[in-house]
C-alpha cells in the first residue's frame, strides 16, 4: 500500500499533536508551565479546572473541555427540595489562578402541579457563592503543590 505525500503529512502531524500532550494532573510536576497552574495539554489554570470539578462533584458532568475551559454539569435535584433543580456551567478563563478567571452560571428550574418544569431566577449569591468555593479549593491544590 502506497501512503501519498498528503497522508504523510496528516502521520506527523498526528504524531506531533499526540507527543505534546501532557498530563492534566495539577499536581503533577512537569516543566515550568506547571508551576504557574498549568501543564501542557490543558489550556487553562489546572488548579482551577481541578477544583472546579471537586466542587460540583455532587452534579452530573455532561461535558469537560480542559483546552476550552469549559465544564457543563446536568440536572441535579436536591433531596430536600425534589421540585427544585439546578444544573451550571463553569467557564475558566485564564491560565493564571485569579479570581477574574472563573465564572459560574448556574439555572434553576422548579415543578409545577403539572409536572411541567417552569424556569425560575437563581439567586446571584449562588454563582458568586460557588465561585468563592471553587476559589478556595483552587487555592488549597496550589499550596499542597507549592509544599
């Protein structure tokens, strides 16, 4: 079998895309890319991609884009309010660990008599209050790195 000029072209091409990956452990050390929160592979702060998922690991993840910074989360319903659910988006922004990197959307939704649900405003601390924990956690992976 003959391989054209083309798909020679395509191989390497592959072959340097899959060599640059790196690992997407924010703990792991690597070259200096690591010890600004980011490690090749991943195109956003690790720190902040790590604690984004520990923090909202009580929701369904639907998608996780570490290149885009981009994690959507799915309908989860509290036990306590079984006609109240909430799913969120997390954006991250930077590769640098700042408060400005990070951006939380969150939608609620709520049952009505007739089972139909009904989309409801979220409370803007909500957001800010997810934020704060991802913050802190993001912050807590960056000092048992930096130890």
């Amino acid at each position: 079998m003959a391989i054209t000029r083309g798909a020679s072209i395509a191989l390497i091409a592959c072959s340097v895309a899959l060599a640059s990956c790196g690992s997407l452990n924010p703990l792991s050390r690597g070259d200096n890319a690591a010890s600004a929160g980011t490690e090749q592979g991943i195109g956003v702060n690790s720190f902040l991609w790590r604690a984004s998922l520990d923090t909202l690991s009580f929701m369904p993840l639907i998608t996780a884009d570490p290149w885009g910074g981009v994690i959507n989360y799915d309908w989860h319903t509290p036990a306590a309010s079984p006609n109240e659910r909430f799913k969120a988006t997390v954006f991250i922004l930077d590769t640098r660990l700042r408060a400005d990197a990070l951006n939380v959307t969150v939608t609620r939704e709520i049952r009505n008599e007739a089972g139909q649900w009904i989309a409801q405003p979220v409370n803007p601390q909500t957001e800010t209050d997810l934020e704060n924990a991802i913050l802190t956690r993001a912050r807590q992976l960056n000092l048992a790195y930096a130890g």
